[in-house]
C-alpha cells in the first residue's frame, strides 16, 4: 500500500485518522536511510517510526489531543525518544490517541481527540480502534510504519493493539523512562512497542528500555534491561506450566471464548503445561482503590508537567485551567465532558491518608496478593487470558459494547503483559495475553515469541 505519508498528505488526510502530525523532512531521511536497514536486522538504522501525541519530540507539538495543548512544543526529546534518535530510528510523526488518554470523562470515546478527530479500526470503521493508544496501534495495523510507542496507564496499549490486530507490549513500570510524556499516574503509566511481531516489539523495547535520573521509578531499569531480541526462544512454551485466569473468562463473548480454547491447544501442542486458575483477587475492591489513586496523581502529576512547559505556548499552567479552557471551548466537550477531570481537582495530594492508603492497597491486592500469589500457588510463570473481546461499535446505543478485559491487574501491579494476536471474534481481530511478574519483561515477549511462531494467527487488514 502507499501510506498517506509517502503520498505527502497531511495527517488529516488519513482515511484512518491515524495520524496528527508528521515531522519535518522525516520521510525524506526515512526514504534515504531505509535503502540500507529494516527492523528485522536488530538495529534501528533506518527504521521509521511513530510516537503517540503524548510523548514530547523537539521538532513537533505535544497535545494529548487537547486543543489546550496545540502550541505545546518545548523544543525538547523525551529520554525514550532520545534513545530511538540514537539508534538511528527516524521519527516520522505523532499519532492520534483517546483526548489526555481516555482520562478526561468515563464517557470518552476511544481513539477520538479534539485535535485529531476521531481514529478509525482499518477492520471495520464503524467500530471502535479501543484507546488510548488508538493511533499509534491503527498506523502499524495498515503500514504506515513498523512500530509506534504507546502509552499505558490501564489497557491503553494492550486493548488497541487487541481490537487493531497487532502485537502490544506493556512493560514492567520502571524499566521505560515517562519523563516529558503526559502523565495520568506515576503510578501505573509506562510507554511501550506497538508492532506487527513480537520480535520487533522486542527490537524496540530493547532500545528505548533504560535508566533516567529524571524519573525515580527507573532507578532499577539499565540493571534490569536485557537484550529482549536476543532472549526470545522458539521453544520457551515446552515444559513450561502456564496459568489460564479461567475467573475472568464469564466477562468475554461467547466468540472470543470459543477461539481462546482453540488457542489454548495450540499451547499445549507447543508443550506449555496449562493450570486453571479459578478464583482471583477482588478485582471490584481493586478498582475502587486504584480508582482514587489516578485521580489522586492525575491532578499532581499533571500539573507538574504544565509548570514544565512554555507559558507562552500553554496558558492552561494547571488542571483547574484545563477545567475552564474545556468549559469555555465548546469543540472540547461537544461529545462527552470532563467529569473526571473535575474528581481530580477535588483530590487532596499526595500526603492525603486516603490516598496513601488506596495505593498500598492496589499495589498490594494486584501485585503480590494478585499475580505474584496466583503464579506461586499454582507453580507457574505467567498468567494468560483474552486480552479482550472484538471491537465494540461506535455508537453508543448499541448493545455491542466492551466485553472481557485481562488489563488491570498488570496494570496496577505495574507488571508486564504482552498481546498478540489469536483470532477473528465476528471477523474483528482478538488477542492473547500474556502476564508476568514484575522485570519477566524478557520470559513473557519470549513465551508471546513462541506462540506467535507456533500459530501465525495475524492477517492484516484490507486497505484500499
């Protein structure tokens, strides 16, 4: 196919509205370097790439599909990016995303920004791409490049790559710097590989993994961080016992159940020993704690990053100034509103008891009472389930809507999960999730490795 940036279009012009931004003379060095590498060879020469339009670039603005944040352009790399420029990866552009990451209003619409409109699924646009990582999971699904960076506070990099057809990787919280990326929660947000293989996945996190004194979550990172390319292994399945979260499967529908059961023998033919695991942690009780922990750092965290920018180029130097340019920019709130925003605002910090207490408990239920206790009662290395269900429509009267999610509990422990596809769900693409502890970042892309060889389940879209 010709993409809509070889064809020279505005990001606009996408028939996917993938796409918010192209930077400037990217593809001609794109064009240049290309004739001597690919991703597939283990370096990044020449490897064109796009970023989600949270992750700040020197040479583009930074919205978060905010029109609040249209002149955001401080003129510097985030760390990650910094790291991809140094292995020669091309920048090519920024990528649509869900508005501030699906974080303003629960009644977000995924993949839609005020500054990008609305990204489409290539599989059937009249359903959703899933967010917030949208675009990024959408231009690798129909080739405009070989791998994107998304960002994920819960699900916003499995679930668009899921409903997209791609492989999406989640890393160990700590192991990618956040520093100059949009932030809801230091908490839980991590920046991760959007890809069509697993392999390549591995190839970018490798680069982009690593040590940042600016953000203290990643004291741990380059003691940590491996060769991923090198440490995926064919055969990592055989001998391997694995846990099937058989509590979560009642939430899927009946199609995507049908054809994770078919993938779980396909398992056992790679030699993985499969464990049911039938009862799991209170997912409701982490949730409601979790909850209050994102609101808690969005207002803190968020309004650390716009004192970090240019007054000059954002005038909203707070979340409460985000509340009232939103209140008086009818083109922000014509879909949905800001009610989460407005919860945020009313938090008490970071010293709040409340708070204090809700995190200890999230990180607690999902990680070492959660994953950790289920993998070592049952003796096995990683967890797996659906990553979701086919994309639900757009409309919001329909009755297709969200079914089944494998998220949360990595997301709030802060541990790795890797998505890769499985199947067709009514002729929508699903995937497979595999869950580790926390720094198995390598066994969990090796274990997807093996499957993915094992089963070559991906069929890319048809785009005209």
């Amino acid at each position: 196919m010709v993409s809509s940036i070889e064809k020279g279009l505005p990001a606009n012009e996408s028939p996917s509205n993938a796409l918010i931004s192209l930077a400037p003379t990217a593809w001609s060095r794109a064009d240049e370097q290309m004739r001597v590498a690919h991703i597939g060879t283990g370096s990044m020469f020449g490897v064109p790439i796009l970023l989600k339009d949270n992750i700040e670039t020197r040479d583009m603005p930074t919205t978060a599909g905010s029109l609040a944040l249209v002149d955001n352009a401080p003129g510097r790399d985030a760390p990650l990016v910094a790291r991809l420029r140094e292995a020669g990866a091309v920048i090519l552009g920024k990528t649509n995303l869900s508005e501030w990451a699906n974080i303003r209003s629960s009644n977000s619409i995924s993949g839609w920004s005020a500054v990008g409109g609305q990204t489409r699924n290539p599989y059937d646009p009249e359903r959703t791409p899933c967010g917030s990582s949208a675009g990024s999971a959408v231009a690798v699904a129909i080739g405009l490049a070989p791998a994107a960076i998304g960002t994920e506070t819960n699900g916003s990099i499995v679930c668009p790559a899921s409903v997209n057809g791609v492989v999406g990787f989640k890393p160990t919280v700590g192991l990618v710097s956040r520093t100059h990326i949009v932030p809801i929660s230091h908490s839980q947000d991590t920046a991760g590989p959007i890809t069509t293989t697993v392999e390549d996945a591995a190839i970018v996190l490798t680069v982009i993994a690593g040590s940042d004194p600016l953000d203290p979550a990643t004291v741990e990172a380059d003691v940590r961080k491996v060769d991923y390319r090198a440490a995926l292994d064919a055969n990592s399945l055989h001998g391997t016992r694995i846990g099937v979260m058989r509590f979560l499967l009642a939430n899927y529908s009946a199609e995507t159940r049908a054809v994770f059961e078919t993938n779980l023998q396909a398992l056992r033919d790679a030699g993985a020993e499969l464990v049911d695991i039938t009862e799991g942690p209170d997912m409701r009780a982490i949730s409601t704690a979790a909850f209050q922990v994102l609101m808690t750092e969005l207002k803190v965290d968020l309004n650390a990053y716009l004192a970090s920018t240019d007054p000059e180029q954002v005038p909203t130097r707070t979340l409460a100034d985000v509340i009232a340019f939103n209140a008086a920019e009818p083109r922000e709130t014509v879909l949905f509103g800001q009610e989460l925003f407005l919860q945020a605002e009313a938090t008490k910090g970071l010293d709040d008891p409340d708070y204090i207490e809700a995190r200890a408990t999230s990180l607690r239920m999902a990680g070492p009472e959660g994953i950790d206790r289920m993998m070592a009662q049952n003796r096995v290395v990683a967890l797996i389930a659906p990553t979701t269900s086919r994309a639900w429509t757009n409309d919001p009267n329909d009755d297709d809507r969200s079914q089944g999610s494998s998220s949360s509990l990595a997301a709030v422990a802060g541990y790795p999960h890797l998505t890769v596809p499985m199947g067709f769900d009514r002729g929508m693409p699903v995937g497979i999730s595999f869950i580790g502890g926390k720094w198995d970042d390598a066994r969990i892309l090796s274990l997807g490795f093996a499957y993915e060889q094992k089963t070559h389940a991906r069929r890319p879209p048809t785009v005209p």
